[in-house]
C-alpha cells in the first residue's frame, strides 16, 4: 500500500472523527458527506468491499438529510410563521 493511499485513510478517518464533533446538525452532515466520500476511495483503493459498501450507503443517508435540512430551512425563511408555530397576533 502507497503512503498516499494511507493518508487518504487516515484524512477519512480524521474527518468522521470531527463530523461526530459537530454541534449543528447541519455541519455534522456536511462533514460526514465529506468523511464518506474519502472514506470510499480509501476502501476502493484496498479493496475493503464490505466498507465501500457501508460508506456509499453512510454517504447517501447524510446526503438526503443534507438536503432534507435545506429545504427545511428555506421554508423557514420563507414563510416565519411556521418557525413561531404559526400563531398569529
């Protein structure tokens, strides 16, 4: 194995790792999408089929919730009254 295919593990590894640190959901999913993709070339390059498998899987439920929370967040912004429980003064 090449020193350059470890690195890419080790980043992998290192970016889940501050994915699972995040505070705002928003940010733990945009990390973790970022964390499964290294993650995936990483396992690819050793031919760790059970973990490519596991992370295109990891990768595609944080990519739906990404942009679940997106559209969430729009809406919010577009219509506030939602946000507030739509009470009216």
């Amino acid at each position: 194995m090449t020193f350059w295919v470890e690195v890419l593990g080790w980043v992998g590894s290192a970016t889940l790792i501050v994915g699972i640190l995040q505070k705002q959901m928003l940010q733990l999913r945009l990390v973790s999408l970022v964390a499964a993709l290294l993650l995936v070339a990483y396992n690819v390059l050793i031919a760790s089929w059970p973990m490519v498998a596991m992370n295109v899987v990891i990768f595609a439920i944080n990519a739906v919730r990404f942009l679940q929370s997106m559209q969430e967040r729009r809406t919010a912004q577009a219509n506030p009254a939602t946000v507030s429980g739509g009470l009216e003064d």
